[in-house]
C-alpha cells in the first residue's frame, strides 16, 4: 500500500468515527462464582469495583458472604434467579447499595435476579441517583439491629433521619428519581418499600407488580418526608409525582399496635412535610396492621407551625379489604380502608382523588379527618356499615359512588355516611366493578 493509499484510509476511518459508523469497543461481561473459577471473581464487590461503566456482572448460583456497594453508573449486576445468587450479609449494614451519595451523578444502574438478606439495614439502598432499575429479587429478612422494644437501629448511618424504627425496610429509595422497583418479592424484613426524601427528593419512580407480606413491624409500602439528612438547609425535600401501581401488600405491621398501612403517605412531624402528586393505582391491599390506604400528617397551625403538604394524592383502581383500624392521633372509629388524617397537627390535606377503588370487609370505608378537602367517585363502597365517615370539618364530593344498593346511602342494606360535609347525590345504581373482578 503506497502512502496515498494509507492517508486515503486513515482519512476514511477518521470520517466513519465522527459520523458514528465505527462502533465502540463492546462492554465486558464479568463473571462470579462462589470458587473463583474459570476467569471468574469470587467475590461480588471484587467485579463491581473492576467494572466500567457499560460492563455487565454475571453472578453464578450460589451465597456470596458480603454487602455490596455499586458506584458506577451504567452497569448491570445479574444473579441467576432468587433463590440461586444469594447476597448474605449477615453482621453488615447494607446488602446491596447504589450509592450516589458518595458518586454524584450515579445513573442507570441494574440489580436483578438475587436473593438479598439478613443486612443490618437495608436489603437493597438507593441513594441519590437515577434510572435504577430494581427487578425480581427476593428480599427478605433484613433489618436484623432492630431493637423494636425501643425502637432503635444501633449503627445506622446519620444520613438515615427516619428509619430508627424499622432500619429502612427492605427496599429503601432516598433521593432517587426515574428508577422502577418492579417484581421483586419482599418479605420478613421490618418492613417492605420505603421512599424518602432524607438525602434529596425521591421524585417520578415506578413502584410495580411487587408482592410485600408479612413485613411485621411497619407498612407494605411507604412514602414518608423525613428530617434532611445533616448538612442541607431544606426543611423537607419532597417524595412527588411517583407511581405505585399493581402491587399486592398484605399482612404488614401486624406485630405492633398502630404499624403497617398497606400504603402509607406520611409526615414525621419533624417540620414541613411535602407527600404531593402521587399516584396508588390497581393494588391489592389487604389484612394490613392499619387501613389500605393511611395519610398521617403530625404537624399544622393547631400546634401554631406550618402545614405540611399532603395534597393532591390519587387513589385509583384498588382493591382494600380487611385492614386494621388507625390509632393514636389519626385514629379511625374502626377498621378502615383509607385514612386522609391530619392527625393532631391539623394540616388541611387537599386534592386527594379516591376513584374506582373496591372498598369491603371493613368498618369504615372512607375516613376522612382533615379541614381540606376530598373528590370520592365510581367507588364500589361494600361495607354495608359506614361507607364515608367524616370527622372533622372537612368536605367531601362523594358523588357517583355504589353504596352497595341500588337505594343509596342508609337505604337497605346499603352504607351509609357519618358526619356533615359529605355530598352523595347522585348516586350510582349499580356496581362500578363487576362482582368476581377487581
């Protein structure tokens, strides 16, 4: 090849490279296996911490003794199904952190296909990053320093402001936004999935088609504004606009009196709450500690100090049955499907839409104790007892509702309503779901 030939080529190459017609180097494939074998690593965290970003952790059947941290975006860490890849850390904090504390700028991490158990804390921690992805994992029997007769959780990190009480459940996103928990089976931890605003704000996630049982001593699936974590100036920083959608929660917080919603939307009192513009859509929420669906607010001008915002919730499309009733502040006359309390505080908790749920087998359907307000439609109401009971001053649009007769409410049979504020006609002469579906 004369030496025009060879600038001709190199020239070629050059363009095809901007042009992004050469491809880059494929990302690697790292393996682990419990012997280290056949090129492999042996432990997990050895391959995380000598992974690029692209690359894809294999993790072959077997128990990995260890807690990982990942702090490197863009990369993939795959066990070969739960029950196979098992991740003990056991006499550790953390199982499994994605760790966009300490790595600003974390995104667009995978772990999948692992059981994840006995941590200290966390199963598995989000902290500060994005576009996380946490799939079809078993996550069980975590949050082991728990001393539940105080509560405390002896060792827990100081950026972890409102976790003394359950170690941060089994699932914990702080600070992450546009990430998905999807399909994982979470169980026998202290609790199932929390996300809070301790490290940032926890914003546009996907909560779905998980199942979250038997967590004994706090709720199924939680949004709760905490305390910032030390060092930031902001009062709250916000859980909104995520999306808990197709999960069943059932049989949470059964161990101690007033623990366990199957979804929470909660305030810890600690200042100006913000729990704004989410969505709990086609769940399953049934036999929980407290009812489905239970907003706690503890704040508010009855005690001379701002309002938390709890505004402008959805409840869409759920099926609630069998819950236990709220207690302390937020207390319900009974068992409950949803509770939208303001508790002792009184902050008005506004917009809240309850729509095409299916609501049975509990003593109030719908509590409503706050002065703000609520729009409650093309809801199946089957108590045939309390349908909507409202204790404070409050007001509820609870037209288009099925009483569970086509007589509507106090007709026979039917439900009723309790307390002033409450506008019901018209109603609806026939379910809005068909019987045997939901």
């Amino acid at each position: 090849m004369n030496r025009l030939q060879i600038r001709f080529w190199s020239a070629l190459v050059c363009c095809l490279s901007l042009a992004g017609l050469v491809r880059p180097v494929a990302a690697n494939t790292l393996c682990v296996n419990p012997a280290g074998s056949g090129g492999c690593y042996k432990s997990i965290q050895t391959a995380v911490n000598n992974a690029s970003s692209g690359d894809i952790i294999q993790v072959a059947k077997g128990t990995y003794h260890e807690a990982v941290v990942i702090g490197t975006s863009s990369i993939s860490l795959i066990g070969a199904g739960a029950g196979a890849s098992i991740i003990d850390a056991t006499g550790q904090g953390v199982a499994v952190h994605v760790d966009g504390m300490d790595n600003p700028g974390l995104h667009k991490v995978i772990v999948a296909d692992f059981t994840v158990e006995n941590g200290n804390f966390e199963g598995i921690l989000v902290t500060n990053a994005s576009d996380v992805t946490i799939r079809d994992n078993q996550v069980q029997f975590n949050d082991k320093a728990l001393v539940i007769s105080v509560p405390v959780c002896p060792g827990q990190p100081p950026f972890e402001t409102g976790e003394a009480f359950d170690c941060g459940e089994g699932i914990h996103l702080s600070g992450a936004n546009h990430s998905v928990v999807a399909n994982n089976d979470v169980e026998n931890n202290a609790g199932g999935i929390l996300l809070s605003d301790d490290t940032g704000e926890t914003s546009d996630n996907l909560i779905t088609g998980n199942v979250v049982a038997n967590n004994p001593f706090d709720c199924g699936i939680v949004m709760a504004s905490h305390a910032p974590a030390p060092g930031s100036s902001a009062p709250h920083l916000g859980i909104v606009h995520n999306t808990v959608s197709g999960n069943k929660s059932t049989h949470n917080g059964f161990q101690v009196p007033g623990a366990g919603a199957g979804v929470g939307i909660f305030s810890d009192g600690s200042g100006v709450g913000l729990v704004s513009g989410n969505v709990i859509i086609e769940n399953e929420l049934t036999d929980n500690g407290l009812p489905g669906v239970a907003f706690h607010s503890h704040v508010g001008p009855n005690f001379g100090l701002p309002a938390d915002n709890l505004n402008d919730n959805l409840i869409i499309g759920n099926h609630i049955s069998g819950n236990g009733a709220d207690l302390f502040d937020t207390a319900t006359p009974g068992t409950a499907g949803i509770n939208i309390s303001s508790g002792a505080g009184g902050s008005p908790i506004t917009g809240t839409l309850v729509s095409g749920n299916v609501i049975s087998d509990e003593d109030d359907d719908i509590v409503m104790a706050t002065p703000g307000y609520a729009n409650v439609h093309l809801n199946d109401l089957l108590r045939k007892g309390v349908g909507i009971d409202n204790l404070a001053n409050g007001t509820v649009d609870a037209t288009d509702n099925w009483w569970g007769c086509p007589a509507g409410p106090g007709g026979p049979g039917c439900s009723s309503v309790e307390g002033a504020g409450i506008s019901w006609v018209p109603w609806l002469d026939h379910p809005v779901v068909p019987v045997g579906k939901k």
